[in-house]
C-alpha cells in the first residue's frame, strides 16, 4: 500500500494561465540538480532519515517500557511544544479512535489488541486556565508525564515539569513521585539530562542531528504512541518504504522532490500560501504537524549565501468536507494566491448509509442508498473539479488505508520534501534563528541575569501612542 | 468591560516600510466614506445586526425548551457544518470547561449554576467513521440532535439527520424519537421546515437576512450554548455593548471599521494573508470561526460593479504560546505578506504558579515564583515585540476577561469588520457563488436529476495523464 500523488492540476495544459508549464521545470533544473546534490552531501548529517533504520533497540526498549508502566496509569501526559506535541497529537488522531479518552479502559484497545491503554493529553500551552482544568478532569498521581524537551531549557515545558514534580512530591512522596516521569531530551546537553540523571528519572534520548520538527520517528513521538497501543515498529516501516521511494536525485522520479519542486515554482508563480486539506477526520493533525514542518522551515530571512530573501509558504490547515463551508469561496474566487493540497484516503475504516427516505424531495432524495464513504469522496472529487475549472492549483495525495505503515509514509514524504524544498530555495531547513528574538525578550522581561542589554534596548522603544488605542 | 484594540504596530512610525501611513489613510477615505453610507443605507437588510434587539421571545423560548429537555439526555449533538458548527463550537471552547466532555455530569456546570448540564457534539463532516465512532461513545438514544440547516437542502447535515432519524425510530420508535430531535431553519423554505411541521419536530427560526457565518447569535448558537448552561443574554448583551461603539460612520471613532480599514490597507500593501492567534485555549476556536466569516465574507471573483477581481485576503489560524514554537519563525523572517492580530486576555481564570526549583539553572532558575499568567502574558508582549522588531504588521485585540458579554462584543466586532471590509472592497459580503460549482459536481456525479449537464460537462474534460501521479 503506497501513498500517491496526483499533480495534473498543478500544470498549466489543465489549469491554464496560472499553472506550471515545461519552462518553469526547465528553469528549475539548476536549483534542482544542485539541491539534489546537496541533500545527498548532506545525508549523513540529516540523523533523521536513518531513523526508519536505527532503532531496533530503541523501539524494543519504549516497548518493554510502555508495557511496564501501562497498566499502572490512567494517563499519558506529555508536557511538550511544537514538534513535541505536534507530531504525537497528530499520530494519535490518525491511528487512534477519535474519541479515544472519552472511551473506558477496556474499549482504549487499539488496533484490536487485547491490551487496554491509558488515555493520552499533550499539554503544550501555558495557558494559567490548562494545568488546572486538566488536574479538575484526571488524577495527576495516575499519570506518567512525559516532559520533552531537546534543550532542556523550553520555558514552557520545564515549568509544567517544575509545577507537576512538586505536585506530585507533595502527594506521593519523592520516591513514587520519581516514576511518574519520564524524560525524553538530548543524550549530554543542557539541564533535562542533568535533571533525569541526578534525580534518577527513566530517560530516553533525542539523538543529534534530529531538531523538533523532524523529531515524531524518534522517541519523542514513539513513546506517547507506544503508550496508546500504536504499532510504532510499523510506523518506521512506512517511514523506510518512502525513504525507498526518494532515493532518486531526479524529481520526476522521487515523489518528495517533485513534491517540493511543484511547490517552489507555485511560489516563484506568487502562490505563497499552501493548503493542506484531509478528507479525512483521522488526517486533521496531519495539517497542523505539516504547518510547523513547513512554515518553521522554510521561511527565512537569509538564504545559504547571506543574502536578505525573507522567503517562506505559509501553510493554512482546512478539512474536507467542513471547510467546503467555510474556506472554498476563498480558495475558488479569491486570489491566485495558492496551491491547494487535497489528502484523500482510498477507504475509510468504516461504512455507513443513508436511508431511502423524502425521494420525493430532489436535493435529498439522490442520498438514499447512498454512503457516506461515497458522499465524502464525490464531494472531494467534486472541489477538485471546482477548483481546476477556476484554474487553481491543485494537487491530491492519497493514502489506499490509514495505517501505521502509510502515515509514516506520509511523515516522511513531508519530512523529505521540506528539506529538498528548503535547498531548492537555497535556504536552511534545519535552523529557526527567527524565534531567537521573542525568547530573548521573554527572558528579559522577566529580568533573566544576562539580558540587561535586551531589557534596555526594549525600555529604549517608542512608548505606544494611546490614539491608537480603541 | 470592553475589547480593546491596540493598532499601534501597524504604522509606518513604528514598523518602517511596510506600515500603514498618512497617506494610506488619505487615499482609503473616499472608499472608507462610501462604505459607511452602504453600511448605513443597509443595515435594514442585515438582520443579523438587530439580533441583539430583538430576541426576548426567542431567548425565553429556548431557554425553556433547555430547562425542560437537558436533564432527560445525555448529550446535545449539533448536525450542521460551516456558520452552524463553527460559532457553536467557538462559544462552548471559549465559555465552558476545556475538558467538559470528559466530566462527569455533576461537573459540567456552567457559570457556578447548580444545575448540570449535556455533553455537547457537532458533527460537522461526513467522514464514514464519524457518526459510527460517535455512537460507540455515546448512547444515541440519549441524545437530542439539533439539525441545523437554513435551506434544508445541505447534503451533510441532512443526510446525518436521515441516518439518525432512522437509527432513532427503529431502537425508540416514532413518537419516542421525534422528541429527540430539534431544528433550526428557515421559516417557511425548503425541506426541513417542511418535514419538521409535518413530522411534528420541534423547531427554531433561522431569521430572514442572517446567513450562516452570521448566524451565530440566533437560535443557530444560541440553542446549543443554552443547552450548556452559557448565559445566552449575556452574549446578546454584549453584542449590543459592541453595536453601541460601532454606531459611528468615522472609522478613527469605530474600532470595527478601523479594524477593517487597517487590514484592507494592509492587503493593498501586498498583505494577502492575516493570522488571528489568540493567547488563551479559551478563544482558540474563534479563530477558526473568524476565518470562515472572513474567507467566505471577502474571497471574491466579482466586485459590486460586475468587474473581475478575485479579491480576498487568507485567513490563518494560529494559538500563542504554542505556534510561536510552530509558526512564529516563518511570521518574523518570512516574507512581508501578513498581518498578525494578537488576541489577548488581560484576566485568565486561574492562576498556576512555578515553584523555586533549579535556582541554579540559569534557564529554569528565573521560572521560579513566576505564574503561567506571568508566562503567557510575556511571551505574548515578547512576540509583539519581535515582530515589531523585524517591522511586521501586528495588532492587539485585549478582552478583559472572557466572559459572555467580552464574547458577544468580540463576535459582533468580527461581525461589523467583515461587513465593512466588504465594502470598502466593493463586493458582497453576505454571498458565496463560488461554493455552487462544488455542490453542483457533486449531484451530477451521484446522477441527481437536473444535472445531467453539468455530467456531461465532467465527463467531456480531458482526462488526466498518469505521467502525472506517483
């Protein structure tokens, strides 16, 4: 079973005017070829692609753990952001029942195992309102929490850590408080791995090379999907099968790079929005994690020779059919400004039909006998014509079932073709020395020692004009 | 207690070259005059401005209908997609427990009443696995569904409601399940007022001149947030707050012509895309129901004068503090293509405090003693910052706290800034033609008579090239 992708709509010869002709795959060609090149340079320091191969040992040790601890619990937590909390949030609502911690124990048995499994939350704002409505609603003595943190130095995240170990050292008591964390965080660097080791919390490591946003095939999101019964091992195995799939230098033979090439030249065409847009409920994440992949990579101020190019696509998440409702006027009668990624599913886990009823009532009588199944995937075919008729680029992948296999697939479809994206544009993907300045600013206001300068050339501004006030 | 709106950081005295100047201002007032007379000249038409006024009746009726039915179910499921799902859905988000679904009953009481009230479902897609996943979750025969649909004729919606209905007469019967559901359409067209007279379904009014992104404080959100206990006059009441500040035809002395007049600026300024991202959980789903009222409201093909313009401006959902972890790179180093509205709360309803630990982690040491409320509030005054600093277009929404009337004003100010943003565009705001196309490829490709046309127009389109898919 093999994602698929479907590009015709992206060409000029169906979409007229605004689509991408023979011309603009010729221009590419240079940037092509060099960011080919680049990516094969560049492979042994990208430590997330061998993911899909060098963890045998560690999918056996999350394993053995999850089984240990699991049945003690009532819930996973994990206390991460951005990619931290993205990529689990995403693989759960794929994989999972939508309803998932709504559900009693004995029905959380994923994938039909006889097993059960604790229920699962990302806390990943530090919204005064979610720690405390979170504790209203579970036990926080019958959690695991799961602090993520790379650098071990994520304000947000550390001081969720920091609230729940008192917390949980006041009602248990040091030693039973100890295992209900568990750390996942860099192998050397910064204070998490000092913290895990002096306090003699279980730890499993990020490896080097694997930034937060490429992190969800590492322990990051192996370990929250381990503990909600997901078969992680099948995971890496689809993650392996796209790697196969990409190892192509040329993009009409590598799907990630066509991928990223259709996108380049929609941008160089002033498309500098994509839409990514599941018809799938269990696919919705799906958006949100790619946002983060997407956007956070590519956009820019310097490109890989110091030139000023403030360049970047920004990702907007939709949902078929819901947002037929409510964002496809824009997306067919506004401006020309897109690219318009449908992701489509072959079939759905389950079926469900529409009566025969009011046949004589013409704009209900057509559904009876109908599915569902058959409702969702003529209304996606149907904004597919919609939007090709308006000449909107558009573009769809398919994935034949969601499965452990095909998502993983798909996360590293994304995965690669954000980085070849990234070396078209002659940028680096891999950095955000963009998010520098607010976490500066952060620190001090609050008068971190070390940020007296920033604190002074904050106060230096312009005082705010209360004309502008409302 | 009144929205506030600081628009400091969108002009050129703060930002450099990509703000707003004098002389924008200058060149958008004939434009910005002629809106407020089209305003004024159609506000009889937009009746969706006096559902502050006049609703005594209809809230009383509703709130009766809730007294009585809330105690006999155990959920209030919505059947409705787009303006039907979406407001409802960002009003319980914004007023009710963040995890009220997984309470048990006698917890899910809203506003400190003594009474108890249903979980809340909106089933606004036509996945397969939806309806099925949902009735492993809950009991359907314990529910009341509310479909909500103005011209009957919304094949999502209807069609669940065919589902459903025959679900709940073969497990209750006939009489025992028309007492499970209640509708919400017009008055005297289309299908479902029909079937609702003749199958004795209680009903709500979707009022004459109130379309479905505008329909939020009519029965269409205001049944579902009776249902959860939310003080439904209290929204009305703040929505009226709000109307009484927007009376002014001077967009300096209205904040909601003010919003709109910055962000069509913006968009002559090559802005296309505008982000909504609230610093609260609270009011994340405003922004998607913003984005539906401002996408659908402005994504245009046609001006008021018949001229091709395909007008519009994108949308972007984002959440503070967690996408500053996700999107705020691509926002600062980006391309100068946004404006950021920042929407923040100065009062959060609980306060969480860090304890002193670490003291000697410089990165975690500054945390201790701090509140979240601290936290979030300076990670947000950071962001503005940083985006300032890098000269891009941002702004401050501020509630004081979120309560029904701060609510009712934010919805109504979202309201009155799309109208008039409308018009200063010269195009309708209150249609969209351009959904027509998707909804007639999907009849003809179920076969519905009447639509062989536009099958045979489908049929006749040059078939895709499978060079093309990979």
């Amino acid at each position: 079973m093999n994602l698929r992708m479907d590009y015709n709509n992206v060409l000029s010869s169906r979409i007229g005017k605004e689509g991408i002709t023979q011309a603009d795959f010729d221009a590419l060609k240079p940037a092509a070829e060099k960011a080919s090149q680049t990516m094969a340079d560049n492979r042994p320091a990208m430590k997330w692609r061998e993911l899909p191969y060098n963890q045998a040992e560690i999918v056996a040790g999350i394993k053995a753990y999850a089984a240990e601890m699991k049945d003690g619990i009532d819930a996973f937590v994990v206390l991460g952001i951005g990619g931290s909390a993205l990529g689990p949030m995403a693989v759960q609502q794929a994989l999972n029942h939508p309803f998932y911690n709504e559900l009693p124990r004995e029905k959380r048995t994923a994938n039909g195992a006889a097993d059960s499994f604790p229920k699962l939350y990302v806390v990943d704002n530090v919204d005064p309102e979610r720690l405390v409505y979170l504790f209203q609603t579970i036990d926080p003595t019958r959690c695991l929490f799961n602090v993520i943190s790379k650098s071990g130095s994520t304000s947000e995240t550390m001081s969720q850590f920091m609230i729940i170990k008192a917390l949980l050292e006041e009602r248990l008591g040091k030693e039973a408080a100890r295992k209900r964390i568990v750390c996942t965080t860099d192998k050397e660097k910064g204070n998490l791995i000092k913290i895990a080791k002096e306090e003699d919390y279980k730890y499993f490591i990020v490896p080097d090379g694997v930034g937060g946003r490429f992190s969800q095939l590492c322990p990051v999101g192996l370990l929250p999907a381990a503990f909600c019964g997901i078969d992680i091992g099948g995971l890496l195995e689809g993650a392996a099968q796209m790697d196969e799939r990409c190892k192509s230098p040329c993009i009409h033979e590598n799907p990630a790079y066509m991928f990223a090439a259709l996108h380049v030249m929609a941008l160089n065409k002033g498309k500098n929005v994509t839409v990514v847009m599941p018809y799938a409920d269990s696919l919705k994440f799906i958006s949100d994690w790619f946002a983060q992949l997407w956007g956070e990579s590519l956009g820019k101020h310097f490109d890989l020779d110091g030139n000023v190019v403030n360049v970047g696509q920004t990702p907007v998440k939709a949902l078929g059919v819901t947002d037929q409702h409510s964002q496809v006027q824009l997306y067919a009668e506004g401006p020309y400004d897109k690219m318009i990624v449908l992701l489509g599913v072959d079939e759905y886990r389950e079926t469900i039909t529409i009566p025969k009823l009011y046949e004589d009532m013409p704009s209900l009588g057509f559904l009876g006998g109908v599915t569902h199944n058959d409702l969702i995937k003529n209304e996606q075919l149907a904004t597919e014509y919609a939007l090709t008729k308006s000449g909107r680029m558009n573009m769809t992948l398919t994935l034949p079932r969601v499965t452990p296999q095909t998502l993983g697939q798909l996360l590293y479809f994304f995965e690669v073709a954000t980085a070849y994206a990234g070396y078209l544009l002659n940028i680096d993907p891999f950095d955000q020395p963009g998010v520098e300045e607010g976490k500066n600013a952060t620190y001090a206001l609050f008068g971190r020692p070390g940020y007296e300068a920033k604190k002074a050339e904050m106060d230096a501004a312009p005082p705010k004009d209360d004309k502008y006030v409302m």
